[in-house]
C-alpha cells in the first residue's frame, strides 16, 4: 500500500510538473522553482491534515506573493519572508518534536 501510494503520488507530482513547463513557459527549462518544499511546509503547518491545508496553503502564499511588495514599498528584505515562514513552521513542528522526545524517554511518566 505505501508503495503504490508513493509511485502513484510521484505520478501525479511529474504530470504535474510536466503541465506546469508546457502550460506556463512553453519550452525546456532548467530550473524548476522549488515549489515542492513549499507544500512540504504547508503540510507541516497543517499537521498532515487535508483540511488544515486549505488555511496553511493560502497563509504560505500570501506571504510569499507579498514579499515583493514588501520589499517595494517598506524596503524590507524579501529574505525577512522566508525567516518568517522558517519560524512558523519551527514553532509549529517544536511540539511534535517534544512530544516524540517524551516518548521515547519516557519523560513526565510515573516513577
């Protein structure tokens, strides 16, 4: 079962790459913007749930389309953006991680 959701997924990603070249720039291109990490940090945002993206998506790429206006108009770095986003995500993944943490040592069990 991980095996063919996995190939099926990776499918479904090069189709989707591949539209993405013929439909936007019409030819060969050898850099291809990194979309993919994009949407791992949304998951992350939205703790692997198909709900939780329909508010990280639109949050992750608000932040992103505004930070070219942000350098325009504030003179704020658009490196500022992607710190922003690096927090948000740290803040959001530090619970999990300390949780697992717990876990594993059993850290706040009965003695």
């Amino acid at each position: 079962m991980v095996v063919t959701s996995m190939t099926l997924s990776g499918a479904i990603g090069g189709l989707g790459g591949a539209v993405w070249v013929l439909m936007s720039v019409g030819r060969w291109v050898n850099g291809v913007p990194s979309l993919g990490f994009d949407g791992i940090t949304v998951s992350v945002l939205a703790s692997n749930n198909p709900l939780g993206v329909l508010f990280a998506g639109p949050l992750f790429g608000s932040m992103q389309a505004g930070s070219l206006s942000i350098d325009f108009q504030l003179g704020v770095p658009r490196q500022l953006v992607g710190v922003i986003r690096g927090l948000v995500i740290l803040l959001v993944a530090m619970p999990e991680f300390f949780r697992t943490l717990g876990v594993r040592w059993d850290l706040g069990g009965d003695r």
